[in-house]
C-alpha cells in the first residue's frame, strides 16, 4: 500500500496493525454476504421504524441473566446526550443527524464508518430461503430495514479513508517502521484518551492470534480458569464503553449488528440487545471480571486526566 500524505504534509506509512483491522472488516462483511446464497439484488423497502418479524422472535423460555454491563445499554440518553444512535435508526436517519458533523466529531464518523459498512452491497431478496445460517438470516432480515435497498459503497470508502486520516493526524507521532512496541501503543492510547476511533482499533487489535498481548485486567483473572480468556474480556469491555458513547447496542440496532457479526454464532440472536448476546456468551463470573475490567480503564483515564491538570 502506496505512502500517504497526513494533514500536516508529513510523509507517514498506513500504520501496519491499523491496515489488518480493515482487512479484516472486508473480510467481515464478505463473509456476511456469503451467508447467503443467490443474485444480490435490491431488497423491496421496509418499514422505516419497525423491525420486520423475523427481527422480533426472541426465546421466550430463556430466563434472561442480569448484566454488570447493563447500565451502559440503559443510560444511553443519559450518557449520550448528542443523539449518536438512538432506537429505530436506520441508514438515512443515521445520515441525516450525523453526516455533516464528521468533520468536527469523531464519534459521528466513526457511527458513518460503521452505518455506511452495513450497506455496502445490496440484500438478496431470497434471504428467507436462502440463509445459510442463523447468523445471516438474522443480518439479511435487519440490513433488509435498515438500508432500504440503497448501497453506500462510495460513502464507505470515503469513510474508511476519513478515519485513517483522522488516526494519522492524532498519532502523527508513531513510526509505523518501529515494530519492536507492537500493539502497546494502541492500548496506551485507550488509556491516554476517550477516542472512539482508537477504542474501536484496540477492540478489534486486542484479540488477533499472533499479536503482543495486553496485561490490563491480569489480576482479575490470574489464579481462575478464565486466564486464556482475558483478550476476549478486554474486547467486550472496550466494547461496552463504545456501547456508552455512542449507543445503538439494544435490540436490532447498528451496533448490536456490527458486533453480532463477530460473535461466536450461538450468541447472535434475532431480537437480542448486545448485552443479551454476551450474557449469553459468558458465565455470571466472566462478566463480572469484564465489568472489573471496564472499570479499570475508566478509572486509569480519569487518573491521567487528573494528574495532567495537576502538572498545568
């Protein structure tokens, strides 16, 4: 990949780890796409509000687990003051309320980065008997009522160029030639700021096979059987605090969808907010370390952030 120019005219590479998170998502969405089978053509409109049926079956004789995280779901109009992603958004709501403010608001591009993914290609119209897995039944029924059959390839592209020039300018700093820090930087940057870009990197970096491994929460699970699992309990919790930000992780929303596509199949649910789907992935005990963990790079944050001040 071709040298770019950042803001500041400075000559800087695409920085390596960053180039495997949107490999990654092409990927992602391909895989999404091959979960059903047939002609790709422009789905027949839904209405704008209101999730079609398929979205709504739920279990009813699941009892449902209490959620340590659940509070970020349920505070969202609380914590998310800006309107990021509410209920019964769908692509052209999302586009109206936030499209010109990408330029001036990392959160509004980072919620496009992620709208505009979603449309990308056309749903097939055969879906419903076509689906290969529940997985992407479950997408095709809500990409059906979300996109209204509009693609947004040329927007996602410009989108995803927009967000690694916003990277590039606020780490202008790091020398993508430099390997020996690894993935160090993008956690410490986690810890440094409260940059939806730089959670969402992180979030997708922190459980790659193959990378440097992040010690945050070590001591919540040294000692128990969940020590393998520690990268998966550090995604979910940035990803919790993004559900904070920005909203959109209750039932058949952007968010729940983006993050279903990357769970393990069996917690991808029609009718499931995202704090349904990893109750239904973790043991009562693994959420709780999630939620120790969470706290921790909260706390680490405003440690920072105050002792910063204190310097000024």
């Amino acid at each position: 990949m071709e040298n770019r120019d950042t803001a500041n005219g400075r000559r800087s590479g695409l920085p390596w780890l960053l180039a495997l998170c949107f490999v990654g998502l092409a990927v992602l969405f391909r895989l999404a796409g091959n979960a059903v089978a047939g002609p790709a053509d422009v789905a027949a409109p839904a209405s704008a509000h209101s999730a079609p049926a398929d979205l709504k079956t739920t279990d009813p004789g699941r009892p449902r687990k209490a959620h340590p995280l659940a509070h970020n779901a349920a505070r969202t109009r609380d914590i998310n003051p800006d309107g990021y992603l509410i209920p019964g958004d769908d692509f052209s709501a999302i586009e109206g309320r936030l499209a010109e403010r990408v330029v001036y608001d990392e959160r509004a591009l980072l919620v496009m980065y992620h709208a505009s993914a979603m449309c990308r290609s056309q749903v097939n119209p055969e879906w419903r008997t076509k689906a290969k897995t529940e997985t992407g039944r479950i997408f095709s029924a809500w990409k059906e009522s979300f996109c209204h059959g509009r693609t947004t390839a040329d927007e996602s592209r410009a989108y995803i160029e927009m967000t690694l020039d916003s990277f590039l300018r606020r780490h202008e700093d790091w020398d993508d030639r430099d390997k020996k820090k690894g993935t160090s930087p993008y956690f410490e940057a986690v810890l440094n700021s409260d940059s939806p870009e730089d959670v969402s990197f992180a979030a997708d970096l922190v459980a790659l096979p193959g990378l440097d491994t992040w010690d945050l929460g070590l001591e919540d699970v040294e000692g128990t059987t969940h020590v393998a699992h520690l990268a998966r309990y550090q995604q979910v919790a940035l990803q919790g605090i993004q559900c904070s930000e920005l909203g959109g992780c209750g039932p058949n929303e952007l968010m729940t969808m983006w993050l279903c596509l990357r769970m393990p199949a069996s917690s991808c649910r029609a009718g499931a907010s995202v704090d349904d789907m990893w109750a239904n992935e973790f043991a009562p005990d693994e959420i709780a370390i999630i939620a120790r963990i969470q706290q921790r790079i909260l706390d680490e944050r405003a440690r920072r952030v105050a002792s910063s001040s204190s310097k000024d």
